[in-house]
C-alpha cells in the first residue's frame, strides 16, 4: 500500500506526508479490525475444534470401556471401511468450520 500510495503521489502530485498517513491510519485500522474479528471468532474456532475431536473421542472412551464391543469394527474390513470414511468426513467437517469460521479483511 505504501509503493502504491507514493507512486500515486509521486504521478499526481499531492502532499506525501498526508497520503502517508493517511496510509498508516488505514494499516492501523485494518489491524484493529483483523484483531476484533478474531476475537470474535475465537469461540466458534474452539467450538469447532471440540465437535470435531468428540467422534475420535468417543471411539477411544467405547474401547476404554467395552473393548469387545468395538474390536468388531477393527477386525472386520467394513468396520475399517466405515472408520476410514468417519475419519476422512470428520476431517472435511472440519475444514468447512474452520472455512466458514475465517473471515478475510
């Protein structure tokens, strides 16, 4: 922004010192704002964190509790199948949360 800003001044003519600070305002409210939004969107990142870990984590308390219950779905192919497809939506659930979460200045 700054080359930009002089090489306009510098074909127009204008005072610098004003277009340069008008130049750092706007660097200086972009970052103000940047920070605002991630604090804002701070929650729903942590949010989609949380709902994206709760399968793996639920896997793990099931074996944890009841191993012969979930040894099915490691020993038999579509049980590895089905995690297989669980894992890779789980992933692509979670990289839409955090696409929609991420807001662009």
């Amino acid at each position: 922004m700054v080359i930009t800003a002089i090489l306009i001044q510098r074909s127009v003519g204008s005072n610098l010192s004003e277009v340069l600070d008008k130049v750092a305002h706007t660097i200086r409210e972009r970052v103000r704002i940047k920070g605002e939004i991630n604090t804002l969107t701070a929650q729903k990142k942590l949010s989609g964190w949380v709902i994206g870990l709760m399968p793996a984590a639920f896997v793990l308390m099931m074996v944890a509790v009841n191993f012969d219950y979930m040894s099915i779905l490691f020993t038999d192919p579509l049980g590895r199948l089905l995690l297989v497809l669980a894992v890779v939506l789980d992933f692509i659930g979670i990289m839409m949360i955090r696409r929609i979460v991420t807001v662009d200045i």
